[in-house]
C-alpha cells in the first residue's frame, strides 16, 4: 500500500521539533507538505489547525502533524472541525493506540513539551501504526 501523504503545521512554539520531524519524516520515505508557520513571526495556531484540517478533509488518506507550544492549543482548535480526530501525544504507546483505537488522522505534539529525538519516534510510531475498525469503528461513528 502507498504510504499516505504528511502534512504539517503548527505555531512558534514548534519551529524546531516541526523542522526536525519534519526531515525525519521525509527521510522515512513520506511525501511531506508544510503548511507553515515559517518561524520567523508569532502566529494564531486556530489559523494552522484551520489549514490541517482543509487539507484532511480533502483527501482522506493523507495524515496530518500539528504542533504549538504545548500542543493542547491547537489539538482543540482542530478538534472542532467534523471528521478531523487530532490527538495530542506524549509517548509512544499513546500514538500507536491512537491510530489504532481512535483512527485519528492528525497527530499533535507540543513543541515545549517533547524533545526531538522523543518527537521523531511518537511521529514514526504515529505512521506506522493503521487503524483496527471493528468495534472501535462503532465509538467513532458515534461522534463523527
Ligand atoms: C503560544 O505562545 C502558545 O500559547 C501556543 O503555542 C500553545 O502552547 C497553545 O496552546
């Protein structure tokens, strides 16, 4: 199977893990897009959950990666958009259960909250992982 497109964006609170991540994803062999921000100016993360999530719900295979300082601004804001399940993540083991339990389609880190190296495996995890349906397929037809 293709390997779904990434996008990216996020704040200035994660210029450097975005940049990071965003290198190690295109290493993996991803096809990646930045949205922005470019780091060079404070901005409102609504705008870069509003962008993600025009992208998302235009072509469903695509994945998405969204950061702000602690990630919690943003995974809100792109939370409010209908099929759009953003889930902000610290570890590993909350990444793969995300994509495997929720079928989140966008995985939101904070800049300020996990180092590079931490961010670069929750993405790699985030990816890897595909969604079981199922009865988890059942919960998410009762929000969506
Ligand atoms: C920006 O300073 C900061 O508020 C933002 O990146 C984020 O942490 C909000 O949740």
């Amino acid at each position: 199977m293709a390997l779904p497109k990434v996008y990216f964006a996020n704040d200035h609170g994660a210029n450097e893990l975005k940049d990071v991540v965003l290198a190690y994803v295109k290493e993996l062999g991803y096809e990646v897009e930045d949205l922005g921000c470019d780091g060079s100016q404070s901005v409102n993360y609504p705008d870069y959950a509003d962008l993600m999530a025009k992208k998302i719900l235009a072509d469903k295979d695509a994945l998405g990666i969204l950061m702000c300082g602690t990630g919690i601004g943003i995974s809100i804001a792109a939370n409010r958009h209908k099929g759009i399940r953003a889930a902000l993540c610290v570890n590993e083991f909350m990444a793969k259960m995300t994509r495997q339990h929720n079928d989140a389609n966008v995985l939101v880190m904070g800049g300020r909250v996990v180092g590079t190296d931490l961010g670069k495996s929750i993405a790699q995890t985030f990816l890897e992982n595909d969604f079981e349906g199922g009865r988890h397929q059942t919960r998410i037809d009762m929000f969506n």
